[in-house]
C-alpha cells in the first residue's frame, strides 16, 4: 500500500522531496562535522598551552641548576631559593623528589603537599622513559581536570638527579562556552538555509518538470502520419538533451524509412506499370504486325489505289506508336521523385544539429571553412542525404577499432563541397561500380535504395556525388552541390 501511495506522487513532488532529503543531510552532517572539528580543536588548544607551560618551566629550571654541579645530595640547598622564584615567574607549583620518590622541596610548605612520594607504577614509568609522562584524573574538589606531568631531571653530566613534578589544572569551560554560542550561530544559519533550501529545491524541480513537461507537449503534437515530423529544438546542455537528441535521431530514421517505404512503394508500383506497360505495349505490336504482313502479301505496286493503301497503312502505324508513347510516358511521370520545397537556410547550422543527433559516442567531427554557409534546398532532401550517409560510416566500424566519422564543408565560389569520410571496412572494388545502383547492397539487411536516392536528389539539384575507397581503411564520398543563389 506504501508503495503504491508513492507511486501516485508526481514527479515534481519526488524532485522536491529528493532535493529536501539531500538537503538535510548535508545540514546534519555538516553540523556534526563542525561539533566534531571545533571540540577538537579546543582539546589539542588545551594540550597545547599546558605544553607550552611544561617547557617554559623546565626551562627555568635547567638553567637554575647549569650554574653549578648539582648532585641528588646537594639538590635540595642549590633549589632552596630558587625554586621560590621559578615558581613565581611561571606562577604555577614545583615539586621535587628524589629517584625514590621521596618529597625533596616546593614551593610550597610540606604540609600543603598532599602527595609526599610518587606512587611506585608511576615512579617505575618516570624512570623508564626520557619523556614527560602524565597522568590525568578529574579533581571533583575544585570541579577541574588534574594533569600531573612527571619528569627526570639530569645534570651538566647527564646524570639523573630527581624528579620533578608540575600539577597542572586546567578548565576548559570558557572555551566550551564560546562553542556552545558558536553552535546557536550554526542551528541559526541551518534554520535559514532550511528555508532557501525548500524555495529552491521548489523552484528546481518545478522548473526541471517545467521542462519535461514541454517536451512531452512536443512529442504529443509528433503524428508519424503527418506532412513532416518535426525534430524538436531544445538548447539545453543537460541530462534531457540526451532524451531530445534520441527522440530527434529516431525522427530522423522514421523520415528515412518512410522514405525507403516510399521508394519500395514506388519500386512495387513500377513494377506493376512496367507489366501494364508490356501489356499496354504488346497491344498495338500485334496489328501493326498483322497490318504489315497483310500489306506485304497483297503488296502490288500496279495497283492504282497503292498510295492510299500505304497512306491508310502508315495512319494506322502512326496510332499505334502514338499509343505506344502515351504508355512511355504516363510510366516516365510516375518516375520522378516527390516535390521539393526550396527554402533559403544555413547549412552549417543543419548540419550541426543533424550530426548532434548520431554523435552519442561523440566520435563525429564537423569542420567547416566559414560560420554561415547560405543555400537553398529543400530541407528533407538534405536530411535524407546525409541520415544515409552518416548511418552508412557508422555501420562500416571496423571490430575492434573506434569509428571515426569526419564531415568537411567547404564553400567556394557559390558551391558547396562535402566530404564525408570514415574509417571502416571500406567498398570492395569489384563492388564499387555497382552502389549507386537500384537494390545493391553490401548489407545483410536493406533493400539498396539508400545511395540510389541520395545521387538522385543530389543530381535533382544539379550536384554530383563519387567515392573514394580503400578495403580495411576506409570510404570517402565527395558531394558537389551548387548554393542555388542568385547573389
């Protein structure tokens, strides 16, 4: 039931809530990642300053204790009056012990002291190690984190001498504070971005099915039936220029098999004519013959009506070959190719968007010699054209090998020169002869009406078409069309 209810949202609705879900999840993980990012920081903020503090006051200290050799004996009199003004300049505690772990001096009175001796796994991991070694524990007296920072320390002679130990308090509420109002900016700026975000995720999905919904408009008012299918004209570089460019190639293809249909059509009928024509023909063979033998056998140049019989003989021939050349031509008017509609466009620009249709793999190159090249033609003639052609380069690719389709236009002096050049299997040459010719073909499948109509539209305008062709490296057809300008 769930899933049918989802079904009936429109798409629209899908877009929106798409674009919304997306939305949120970046808003949360983008605030989960500043809370994480920011804690962080403040954690190694706190690390560092309690470093910097440990360095500064190991620092002193060595140098309270370079004047002078210093013993574990005689450590604690060399540090009686130092150590006072070690801890005032860096205003923090110092406590010294010996490497038993026995309370030596500080700064502080003894009894203030509450560890007299280092526990013994500490003491053991202070000896061990050259480094500092801390231990941290949280001090509910004073509502803070102890860190107690534990180090060995040696004299001119390297020598380890004692231990000294730096009690180090540190509250990290003021930074926390500072994070929480860092937090109500951020629910703040992610209320505001909630709301630009449902406003354009609205205005997105709107507007994208705004777009689809044009588009089947246009697909709607296509009738296969129609004088001409229309390709549509979309501009758009996005995803639904993939739909466009599929739904205008499969228009093209639709305008070229309706013209092989036509073409088989027209084949079939002449077929039929050409049998009505033998019929037609052979009717008035068969008395002019009779009529001949008859005037032969009673031929009789003494007979005084001689020339009237050869003036009735010739009359009567004269019909017959009339009849004869009535049937020749009704047959020479059913020939001809469907009319054309001439109208002034720029080829370039046809070409263009013809080759955006076939060019999926991108593999289809365009050159031309100048930005606009006026002509005048009919458009479906030129379509049928180079559909053929261009479809022919695509299905000669060589196995194992990329297809490389190139088109050159070139105008000079008021005719156009086209070459359309692949890469393929190439024209074998005992064949080459024969495909411009009616029902021949190199394909498996086809009827071999596609170059014979290309040449003929193309000599309807008064062009030329030849071919160029190499087995295993390619085919290459020159076209030669006049712009059919006046100036």
């Amino acid at each position: 039931m769930a899933f049918r209810r989802y079904r009936g949202y429109s798409l629209r609705t899908r877009v929106f809530m798409g674009f919304m879900v997306v939305c949120f999840l970046s808003i949360i993980g983008s605030t989960a990642m500043s809370y994480l990012i920011i804690r962080k920081s403040i954690e190694d903020q706190s690390k560092t300053e309690m470093q910097n503090k440990f360095e500064a006051l190991m620092k002193t200290l060595d140098y309270a204790l370079s004047h002078t050799m210093v013993t574990e004996a005689n450590l604690p009199s060399v540090l009686q009056d130092e150590i006072y003004e070690i801890a005032d300049i860096n205003k923090h505690d110092v406590i010294i012990y010996d490497l038993q772990g026995n309370y030596l001096v500080s700064n502080k009175e003894k009894n203030l002291v509450s560890q007299k001796k280092i526990p013994d796994e500490i003491l053991q991991k202070v000896k061990k190690s050259d480094n500092r070694y801390d231990v941290q524990i949280y001090d509910e007296k004073v509502g803070s984190t102890l860190t107690s920072s534990y180090m060995t320390i040696r004299n001119n002679m390297l020598e380890p001498i004692a231990i000294v130990y730096f009690p180090f308090y540190h509250n990290e509420d003021f930074y926390y504070g500072a994070f929480h109002k860092y937090v109500q900016y951020i629910i703040l700026v992610n209320l505001f971005l909630v709301l630009l975000s449902i406003w354009l995720s609205w205005i997105i999905s709107k507007n994208l099915t705004k777009a689809i919904t044009r588009i089947s408009d246009l697909i709607t008012r296509t009738t296969l039936f129609g004088k001409e299918m229309r390709p549509i004209k979309y501009f758009n570089n996005d995803e639904l220029s993939g739909l466009v460019k599929s739904y205008n190639k499969m228009v093209y293809q639709i305008e070229d098999q309706k013209m092989l249909l036509a073409n088989k059509e027209r084949e079939e009928a002449w077929r039929e004519m050409a049998k009505q024509v033998a019929h037609e023909v052979k009717n008035p063979l068969t008395p002019m013959k009779l009529l001949i033998q008859n005037f032969v056998r009673k031929f009789d140049k003494n007979d005084p009506n001689i020339e009237t019989k050869v003036k009735n003989l010739g009359v009567s021939l004269v019909d017959q070959i009339d009849l004869i050349a009535t049937v020749a031509s009704a047959f020479s008017e059913f020939a001809k190719l469907p009319p054309k509609h001439d109208e002034h466009f720029d080829l370039k620009g046809e070409l263009e968007n013809l080759v955006r249709v076939f060019n999926e793999e991108g593999n289809i190159y365009l050159h031309v010699n100048k930005q606009n090249i006026p002509i005048n033609m009919d458009r479906v003639y030129l379509s049928r054209i180079f559909t053929n052609l261009i479809t022919n380069a695509k299905q000669a690719e060589r196995e194992g090998i990329k297809s490389i389709i190139n088109l050159d236009v070139e105008l000079v002096n008021k005719k156009v020169l086209i070459t359309v050049e692949d890469n393929g299997t190439g024209i074998p040459k005992d064949k080459l002869e024969q495909i411009f010719e009616p029902n021949f073909t190199t394909k498996s499948s086809g009827m071999g009406l596609g170059l014979t109509m290309v040449k003929k539209m193309i000599e309807e305008y008064k062009g030329e078409i030849s071919v160029k062709t190499e087995e295993g490296r390619g085919t290459k057809f020159n076209i030669v069309l006049p712009t059919n300008l006046e100036s």
